[in-house]
C-alpha cells in the first residue's frame, strides 16, 4: 500500500489501509483497531482524522483481538464531525465484551454530536508536551506549523500551558522499560485462542495452529519477509502470571504518575502533542485521542496533531479537535482534481 500523498511516504501502523481508503476518497469512513498507534498514527501520516475512543466505549466483539487491555475500535474519517457521527452510531453497551458495561457510563445523554462546536476552544486548557515528540518528528515544517496552530488555538479562546513534562516518558515509550512487551505477549496468546475458538468454521482454532500453518505455508503467508517471532514469544506464555501481573501495575503507576499527574495538577482539558509520537502514552492507559491533519511538509508529507484526554473525556476532546479543524481547515485532497486515478495503486 501506498501513501495517498507522497508515494515513497511512511503510512504507519496496522490500520494503514483503513486510512488511506479513506484518504484517497475511496470510501467515506472507516474503522480501525487501535492496542498502540494503529489509528492514531496512519490519521497522522494520511492526513485524515483519526479518532481512538476510551477502552470499552466501542466493543471488541468479532475483532481479531491483541490485547483487550488496550485494544480498542475507533474511527477514520476526512472530517472531525464525519468520525463523530460515526462514533454515535457504534457507542454502547454491548454483552459480549464486558468492559463495555463501565464504559457505557461516560456516554453523554444526546450522544456525541452536540459537541461538534466551532466554539469549542472557549475557555479551553491545553497542555502542550514538547519533549520527546519534537524530536521523533521529522517532517521539515512540522514545528513551525505547530507553533502557528497554537496562536490559532489562543486566539480562539484556549488558555495554552506550555513546555509540559510526563514523568518518566522515556519508560512509557519504551515497550520494555514499561512492561507493554511483557504483557502484551500473554494477553495475545489468551485473546487469539478465545477468539479462535469461537469461530464457526476455521483452519485454525489456537496460535499453535497458526504458526504451524505458517510453517506449512511460507510462501503463501510471506514467512521470510514477516516471521513469527512475536507468535513463537506469545506461544511460550503461560498466561498472566507474576511476571506480567508486575508489567501490567507497572503500566498503571506510569500512567497514574505521568500522564493522570500531568492532566490534573494542570487543570487540562487536553494533551497537545504533534505528531503521534504520544500514543503509547494513551495506550498503556487506556486513554482517547483525537488526531487531525495539520499540514505538509515540503515534500508533501502529511502530519497531524494529537489530542488527548483522561478516560471518559471525549466531549472535551471533540470540542477541541472540531474547532481546532474548522479554524485552519489545514486539509487538503491528495491528487489535483484533474488527476486520473489508479485504484490498483492503493491496494
């Protein structure tokens, strides 16, 4: 697959295709699996809106699963309020995943759509996190557009805190220091042998089976190219044991003293990050985010900015990307209007 806007142009994370159909106007939405970056970061380099919902506000039901700690089903669209129509239409309780029935509390009455508001950076707080993510971000004009897109967000009525700090975010980043590997591998194993077997008919019904069919099949499943590493380390699991039981409380004090400390000693409404390099900060938490096209860089790469919030917080969230989209309206089509194009390219 291919980058709708620059052809040798990164297109990022496992919903890749779910954002460049959207994109290149293919379809009018899409959805998108999210355990860490996989809609936020292919909205960021597709130049789409990509929105990555509270774990639990969408279910996971009859979805190839990683982790349901963090796994979560959200949205891509070319539009903040197209995503959010969306998004009330797939909300809610739902008996076959159970971490829907908490979740289900933090829908609004009257559903999302009430705040698509243009005004919605009136009184605002917005906590900008520069480091590491400037750093991560190498698009040429990703930064000065940035700084533009803040005197936007002031001067449409948002109180900016800048030069914010997550504690310890080298560890959140990193998959190891912060026990996401370690976790995620047992959590895998257990998901996929559950999903498996739950399937009316399959060649496949455990993630033996599957690296077995790999192993029959190399060439059809592209063993040398992809592997199965990954498989091979989940296979070894033994479920959630001490080991990972540390991971996973590990990931809890990273977010409670990080992101959580960060969010309410500021008094914000939303994280500002450019780029997506903040998603595992979201993901190891549980966390929503909102990513909005931005801008290009001088070879025409798209980049986004990232908006997070504590669980439960999309209202905020959406006031802020909504009225943030409508005051630069920084997205553009991918191909001149004049351009004949190849659906063969894409897929």
């Amino acid at each position: 697959m291919q980058n709708p806007y620059l052809q040798s142009g990164n297109t990022c994370g496992s919903s890749s295709g779910s954002a460049i159909s959207v994109a290149a106007s293919m379809v009018a939405v899409s959805l998108g699996t999210e355990t860490d970056g996989s809609i936020i970061c292919p909205a960021d380099y597709n130049s789409v809106v990509g929105i990555k919902p509270t774990i639990g506000l969408t279910s996971r039901d009859g979805v190839l699963p990683i982790s349901l700690r963090q796994d979560t089903i959200g949205l891509i669209c070319r539009t903040v309020s197209d995503a959010v129509l969306v998004l009330d239409a797939i909300v809610g309780f739902d008996p076959r995943d159970k971490a829907t029935k908490e979740a289900a509390k933090l829908i609004p009455a009257g559903g999302y759509k009430q705040f698509l508001n243009i005004d919605g950076l009136k009184g605002k707080r917005l906590g900008v996190v520069r480091n590491p993510f400037f750093a991560l971000q190498n698009r040429s004009t990703g930064v000065p557009t940035f700084e533009h897109h803040l005197n936007t967000l002031r001067q449409r009525g948002a109180t900016i805190v800048d030069d914010l700090e997550i504690t310890n975010v080298e560890a959140i980043l990193d998959p190891y220091q912060s026990g996401e590997a370690v976790a995620m591998l047992a959590e895998f194993k257990l998901a996929i042998n559950d999903y498996l077997k739950e399937l009316i008919t399959s060649p496949v019904r455990s993630l033996a089976d599957i690296i077995a069919f790999i192993n029959n099949n190399p060439d059809l499943e592209n063993a040398k190219e992809y592997g199965q590493e990954v498989f091979i380390a989940a296979e070894l699991t033994n479920g959630v044991g001490e080991e990972e039981r540390k991971a996973i409380e590990t990931m809890e004090n990273l977010s409670r003293h990080g992101f959580e400390k960060l969010m309410k000693e500021n008094e914000l409404d939303a994280m500002v990050t450019l780029g997506s390099g903040a998603s595992a900060v979201l993901a190891i938490g549980g966390y929503p985010g909102i990513s909005v096209p931005a801008g290009y860089d001088s070879s025409g790469m798209p980049f986004g900015i990232c908006f997070g919030g504590l669980k439960g917080t999309e209202p905020q969230l959406i006031e802020v990307a909504y009225a943030f989209e409508q005051a630069t309206l920084a997205r553009r089509p991918p191909f001149p209007p004049s351009l004949e194009l190849s659906l063969e390219a894409y897929l």
